[in-house]
C-alpha cells in the first residue's frame, strides 16, 4: 500500500521534473514494485521510479523500463522462493516454448530442438508436469 503511494507520488514528481505526462503504471508495473523487497528503501524506490520514467516514451509507464536489477530480481524471485523452483522453471520453459510453437508434432520437434532436449524427453516431460 505504502509502496504504491511512494511510487505515485515519485510518478508526480519525475513527471512535472523531466516534462513527462505519464498517467499511471501499468498493472505488470505494480506487481514488480510491490513484490520487490526494496533493501534501499525509499530512495531506491525513488530511483527506480525516476530511471523508468526517463525510459518511458508512452503515457503509462510499463514494466519494461524499470531498472534491470528490480526486474531482474523480481523474475529469478518466484522460482528461488518456492520449494520446487527449477522444476517450476523446466515446466515454464517448456509451455513457452510449446505456446511459441504449437502442440502439433512438427511444433514439438521444434520445442524439443528449441530447448536442446531429445523429443523423447520432451514427452516424458510433457507427461510428468501434464502439459499434454
């Protein structure tokens, strides 16, 4: 809660300082910013938020510009977090690829390819994480 209303408030500040008219953050914007554990604090958040909008060339200020170290973190942060973290990874890796590709035996020829794994494996692996 506090975090969100830093971060408007920073929207303001950096908006009217470098001429900006963003009008808010995108939803995927939010999420980061407050599943980020901000050891810096405030003035980090302040930085972040000032880094982004000096990146951002549209009206609502997206996910994308804000500093590579939060997105970073916020990204590898959801599979260290949780017991099965490479699995839930390997499982990721693969429905992106497949969504990329297509279930069709010629799009898991590719998966398989894509991912560097024996088609084979792939199967096997679409079986045990139910991706079938």
């Amino acid at each position: 809660e506090d975090i969100m209303m830093l971060a408007k408030y920073f929207l303001e500040i950096y908006n009217h300082k470098i001429n900006k008219k963003i009008k808010y953050f995108a939803k995927e914007t939010e999420n980061l910013l407050l599943n980020y554990e901000w050891p810096g604090n405030v003035r980090e958040l302040s930085n972040a938020v000032e880094y982004a909008v000096n990146m951002e060339t549209s009206a609502i200020l997206s996910a994308r510009n804000l500093p590579p170290r939060l997105r970073m973190r916020a990204s590898t942060s959801q599979y260290i977090e949780k017991d099965n973290g490479l699995k839930k990874m390997e499982r990721d890796l693969i429905a992106d690829a497949l969504a990329k590709y297509g279930i069709s035996t010629e799009g898991k020829k590719r998966v398989a390819e894509s991912l560097g794994i024996s088609l084979a494996t792939l199967y096997r692996k679409l079986k045990i994480y139910d991706l079938s």
